[in-house]
C-alpha cells in the first residue's frame, strides 16, 4: 500500500460531491478504508446537501483549537467555529494529514499559512485528481478508467484542470 494512503484524510463535501456525481463514491472508501474524517461543520453541510452520501465518515469537533493567523492582504485569521473550511483547515494543522479538497480558495489559504512557517505536523492539500491518480496507483483503476472517470466529472460540471493537465499529472506520478 503507497505510504500516503496510511494518513488521515480530510475531507470536504466538494470531493464527496465530485465522486457521487459520477456514482463512484466507493472509490473513496475503499481508496482509504476508513481513514477519511470531517468535521462536524463539514458534516452539517454534507447532511444539508440534496443527495445524502452513501459514505459512513466520522466527524471531529475540538471546541478549543486556537486560531490561527496568516498572512495575506487582509492578515486574515481562521478561526474553526466560522466556516466548514476554516474548521476543516484548523483540524488538519493541529491533528495532521491531508486535506482533500477541489476548493481553490481553501487551497490557497493552506498554502498561504505554510508559507515558510513550520509546523509540529505536515500538512497536504490535494483534490479529485490526486484521487484518481491514487487509485490507479493502488490497482483500483487502470489509466483508461481514471481517464473516463475524470472526463465524466468535467461533463458534470466539475472545475477541473484541462484534460492535457490531468494526462500529464497522470504520466508522472
């Protein structure tokens, strides 16, 4: 089994979403049997959501995380009770692992805490296409499989990277 698989995965509704729109949510599952978590704000989003998830995902709630501060234009503070995403963020920097999001915004606001600063516990943030790169890495999908998968989520409507991109990520990793 790839190292990577053996964290703890956060996970957001924008990737649940991806996957049960193109009803494979057991990818999810059995990709990471067992070791995907939320939060309780993430899970509140995922119980409002039209379409009920069939995955069974544990939720965390520490209602004494600290905030944490960065920097950008605003010096922007996340704090965990405000927002499904800060809570999600603020779990994975205290607790560890990887965040599993297709949220451009949460990407960047990971990206911009870890901006040179060091942490006790390494944080990842990855989405959809990591996913399917992983499950052909771990034999749950061939290329053209994964390939079919990753066009469908683009049909759907998923904002996604260009299918050249996605080829490449494919190749090389």
């Amino acid at each position: 089994m790839n190292e990577k698989i053996n964290k703890i995965y956060w996970i957001d509704n924008t990737v649940i979403e991806s996957f049960k729109k193109i009803k494979r949510e057991d990818i999810l599952d059995k990709l990471f049997h067992q070791r995907l978590i939320t939060t309780e704000m993430v899970n509140n989003e995922i119980k409002k959501s039209r379409n009920e998830t069939t995955l069974r995902i544990p939720y965390a709630y520490s209602s004494n995380l600290p905030r944490i501060n960065y920097p950008d234009r605003n010096n922007y503070s996340l704090v965990q009770n405000e927002s499904a995403d800060d809570s999600l963020i603020i779990h994975a920097f205290f607790f560890g692992g990887v965040i599993l999001t297709n949220d451009k915004k949460q990407t960047n606001k990971v990206k911009s805490i870890k901006g040179g600063r060091t942490f006790s516990v390494d944080v990842e943030v990855h989405g959809s296409i990591w996913v399917l790169i992983q499950a052909v890495k771990e034999g749950l999908l061939n290329r053209g499989e994964a390939s079919a998968l990753y066009a469908k989520m683009r049909e759907m409507g998923e904002y996604l990277p260009p299918a050249k991109k996605f080829d490449d990520f494919l190749n090389n990793n």
